[in-house]
C-alpha cells in the first residue's frame, strides 16, 4: 500500500491541528511521548514536527507534506509548494501578528528609534529583511523562549508572534509596529506534488480541511411549514441565506432547510416559530463544500 507521508505541527499547534483533521474526518491520536501518531486512513502516516522544521524536512524528502505556519516558510528561505492557506491558529480561527513591541514605559515610539537598538526575537531572517525595508540598523538576538520577558532587561524591543494581545499586555508591553500576519499552510515538496497519486491524496485532504474550516461557527435548520405561511417564513430566512424548499408528501405544506451562523439560528428560531414554523431541527455541521 502507497503512504503519504504527512507532517503536524508539533508543539502550539498540534492540539488545534489535530482537532481540525478530526473535523474533516481523518482521526489522530497522538501518544504520550511519541512523535508517531496514529491515523485511522491507512495510506496516511504521520510525523509530529516542530513548525519551525517543516519546511526543511519537507524539501529534503523525510515528509511528504505538514502545515506550517507561513512565518516559518519565510522564515527556512526553502521553496515549497503550496496547496492551500488555512485560517486557524492555536486558540483561534483567525491569522496570528508578528508585531515589534516594548515595554510601556519605553521612550521608544516608533521603529525608526529602534536604530542602534537590540531586538530579541525567534524570527531572526524576516526580521532582518523587514528592517532593512524599513532603513533602520538594529541588533538582533536569537530568543530561546520567554521573549516578552526580554522587552527592557536583556533588549530594547522584542519581535514576537501574537493572536489577541493578551499576553503583550500581560506583560507590560505596547506595540509599535506589524511586521507580518501569518496563516498556517498545508505545503509539499515540488517533487512530491509532481507524484500524482501523493498529489490526488493531498488536495483531497485539502478539500476536507478547507470544509472543516468554512463550517465553523455554522449550523443547520430544518423545519416543516404549513403551506399559508410558507412566505412568511421564507423572507425571514432569506435575509441570512438561500433556504432549499420541498413539498412534504403528505399535508400540503413545505419543507425548508437552510445554513446560517449558530448565532443567527438563536436569534431567529422563536421567530420562526412564531411565524408558523413547527418541526424546528438545528443540527451540527463539521464540513462545508462549496
């Protein structure tokens, strides 16, 4: 049996990575202390990887493809092939900000100050071109870890990833400037997309995830509505989305059904019963396919 061989992020990612791929039906289950994880599609054998790593491992051949963040593609300076952009991050569905940021009490305002200055950061080569962009000449430091910590002891600024905020806050620290937003990327090696039975597998395995993403947040409504008040109900629905209307086969009336916001379906469903809907089903979606 052919194998794709298909890397996760491990580390702040793999939890949500995991979670995703359940969504769109691939099953994996991470063992204590295993970089091995199981996968319940047999032509499927997954690696955990550091991020940072992926991309390298990618181009030389060990994966076959794995999601990264697109920091980190920028970040290796390696050509991959893209097969498609994610939007989710660790807690969020949402991109993630690399942002500069001191602390509150700095006297720094702007990245021009930053001039002669040290920077401590992990994103040390986007960084550098980001700077000289940007014409300033600054110092920068690999950071191990704890780089909100750095801000104003061990370096004048920090460059650091960030979804809300939180934790800049947390720290005392203030913004200045966005150096990049970042998405995760599900990526291949050109040699391995050129297969075209790793390529067939892997864009099927897009097309689920992709579906998983689309419907988050989403539900389903189905209702019976009695033929005297099919318009009624019908213009509610229209405003949110475009309802598929049947007749029911015995009694007259019509069968509605329809995909909204969960948040929407809340707000609308006494409504809907108001305005002669019975029968009201609001069910869960785990893929969209358009």
């Amino acid at each position: 049996m052919r194998k794709l061989k298909l890397g996760i992020p491990k580390g702040s990612l793999e939890n949500s990575t995991i979670a995703l791929f359940g969504k769109a039906g691939f099953n994996i289950s991470a063992k204590s202390r295993s970089y091995s994880p199981d996968c319940d599609d047999d032509e499927i054998e997954v690696l955990l990887i550091r991020p940072q790593e992926m991309a390298k491992y990618i181009t030389d051949g060990i994966v076959d493809c794995g999601l990264a963040g697109f920091d980190w593609i920028l970040e290796s300076g390696l050509k991959v092939k893209e097969i498609c952009e994610l939007n989710y991050s660790k807690s969020s569905f949402g991109p993630a900000k690399w942002v500069i940021a001191v602390r509150n009490d700095s006297k720094i305002k702007k990245v021009s100050q930053l001039a002669g200055k040290r920077i401590s950061t992990e994103l040390m080569n986007v960084l550098k071109k980001w700077l000289v962009k940007k014409g300033v000449r600054a110092k920068i430091d690999f950071s191990w870890g704890a780089t909100e910590t750095k801000a104003g002891t061990l370096a004048d600024a920090i460059c650091e990833l960030t979804e809300t905020g939180e934790s800049i806050r947390r720290n005392n620290l203030r913004v200045i400037d966005e150096v990049m937003v970042s998405t995760t990327r599900f990526i291949s090696s050109p040699s391995a997309y050129s297969d075209s039975w790793k390529k067939s597998k892997m864009e099927d395995i897009a097309l689920l995830l992709k579906g998983a993403l689309k419907a988050e947040g989403l539900v389903g409504l189905k209702m019976n509505v009695s033929a005297g008040r099919v318009k009624k109900v019908e213009q509610i629905l229209k405003k949110y989305s475009n309802p598929t209307i049947s007749s029911l086969a015995f009694g007259g009336g019509m069968a509605m059904e329809v995909v909204l916001m969960e948040v929407t379906a809340r707000n609308i469903i006494p409504l809907l019963k108001k305005s002669g809907a019975a029968d009201i089903i609001e069910y869960p979606l785990t893929k969209v396919i358009r």
